[in-house]
C-alpha cells in the first residue's frame, strides 16, 4: 500500500508521488537497520524508513532506527540512497501498521512517526484511510498530507505480489512464466524470469536471497514432472515443448496438478494452525 502511494496506480492514491516521493529501495539491507522500503525526495533530501510492523515492536531494532536517524550519513556510506546534497539529508524512521500502535510505550519514548492503516469494519478488504497517528515528519508537507482516505479504493497488492518466503505464489507465478516461455521458445536466465514475474525486482536490494530460492523452485519443478521440459544448460533455463497442441495440453496438466498440490498443502497448513 504504502509502495502504491508513490505510483500512477489504478484505484489508489498517489499522494506522496504527488509530494515527490519514489521508492529508492525495497527490503533495504544496511547494517544498521533493515527497512521494508525506503521512499526518497531527492528535492527536499528526505527520506522515509517505513516498517512494516505487526503489534510487536523490539527495542534493539527501534534504538537502531534511532541511531541511523541520528547519523544520517551512514545510510549516504551504505548507498541506498543517492542525494544531491549528502550534508543536508534527513530521514524519518516510520512505523506502519494494521494495528494502532500509538500508546505503545517504544513508540512514545521514542516519538517517530507512526502510520496506522484503518481496515474497514464492514469489509476487511477495504482499508478506511492511512492516518499519522503520532509523531511528525521532517519534511513538514507530509505531515500536512494525512490521514489519507482510501475508503473507496481498491489496495494495490499486485505490486509487491510475494516475498521470498511466499513459496506457493512464488511457484505459481514461475509456472505461469514457463508456460509462456514454452510457447514462445526463448531460453531465459533466473534473472530474466524475476524481473517478469516481479513487479518491483529493480528496487528489491538483497536481490540475491530471490534468485537462490528461484533457483530451488525450478530445480524442485523438476523433480515434480517437469524434467522432460525443463531444462538447463549453465546459467540459462528453457522449456521443451513440441509444436504441437497435445504437448502443449500435457505440459499445461502437468503445471496445474503441480498448482493445485501447492494449494492443497497450503490449505491443510492453515488447519493445522487452527487445530
């Protein structure tokens, strides 16, 4: 959601691409603290360290949050962020969540700006507004943006559409791609297929952790059927089917048995938290 705020997306406000800012890097990796997503103004050489957090806060990552906001040129050493004017760079630690975590005694101490995203009571789905429910930003016109009302938009989840942790849709989205790579014949690289299948690989810093597990994927679908079709040679992968259209039809049973086993044990997981 917050990523959508700084796009031209359907649906969705784009107030702070209207307040110039952009994401400058997704899943940040700076020995200090790891942000979900940094968004920058290059103009105003501020930037935002969003958060993403549930109803837990830990001490050690909000001190660490607190030092890089102290010592900015750290993240200027790191290069996550380009700026015209390093001397002059500020940025703002920022907590978000589904959860009002204003009264939270870390959150008072410390007094950085803290996002709540308001789910509608009648629809989980829909999200009421995004208010700042405490603290205030450097940069003085964002503060003057929130709350946000987003209670007749529709949230953009397609933009982040998984993390590497989520192995069913990260499966799926690479079936869907060997599909159409099958069709059309190329031979493609694991780099290739993330920037198709990921909206947002280019900002995505440790790049390294998707590709690995990309890697696995590929490998596992093979060991699941599809090693007749999928093959390797070196860096590049590719898909193996005759012209035909029974090839093709068996190709494609094969990746839907190979979905629909996914949504199975994806389903018996969530019963067995129930249990």
């Amino acid at each position: 959601m917050m990523i959508g705020l700084c796009r031209d997306v359907p649906k969705w406000p784009n107030t702070l691409k209207q307040e110039n800012y952009q994401i400058e890097c997704i899943e940040a990796n700076i020995p200090q603290s790891k942000p979900d997503l940094i968004l920058s103004n290059h103009q105003k050489n501020h930037s935002l360290f969003v958060d993403c957090k549930s109803k837990t806060l830990e001490r050690k990552q909000i001190e660490n949050y607190d030092h890089i906001q102290k010592n900015p040129h750290l993240v200027i050493q790191s290069g996550k962020v380009k700026t015209p004017h390093p001397q002059q760079f500020q940025l703002d630690p920022t907590l978000c969540s589904f959860s009002d975590l204003s009264a939270e005694p870390l959150v008072t101490e410390f007094n950085f700006p803290c996002l709540h995203v308001v789910e509608s009571k009648q629809k989980p789905t829909i999200i009421d507004q995004i208010s700042l429910n405490t603290g205030r930003f450097k940069n003085s016109k964002v503060n003057t943006v929130f709350p946000i009302d987003t209670s007749h938009c529709v949230p953009p989840v397609f933009l982040y559409p998984f993390s590497d942790l989520d192995v069913e849709i990260f499966t799926i989205r690479i079936l869907q791609y060997l599909h159409q790579t099958g069709i059309k014949k190329k031979t493609f690289t694991v780099e290739d297929m993330l920037f198709k299948i990921h909206g947002m690989w280019k900002y995505i810093d440790n790049q390294k952790i998707f590709k690995t597990k990309a890697s696995s994927i590929l490998i596992d679908l093979q060991n699941k059927g599809l090693k007749k079709y999928l093959k390797r040679q070196n860096n590049e992968w590719s898909v193996d089917i005759k012209t035909d259209n029974k090839s093709h039809q068996a190709f494609q049973k094969k990746c839907i048995e190979i979905e629909r086993e996914l949504e199975r044990k994806s389903y018996q997981d969530v019963l067995s938290l129930e249990i």
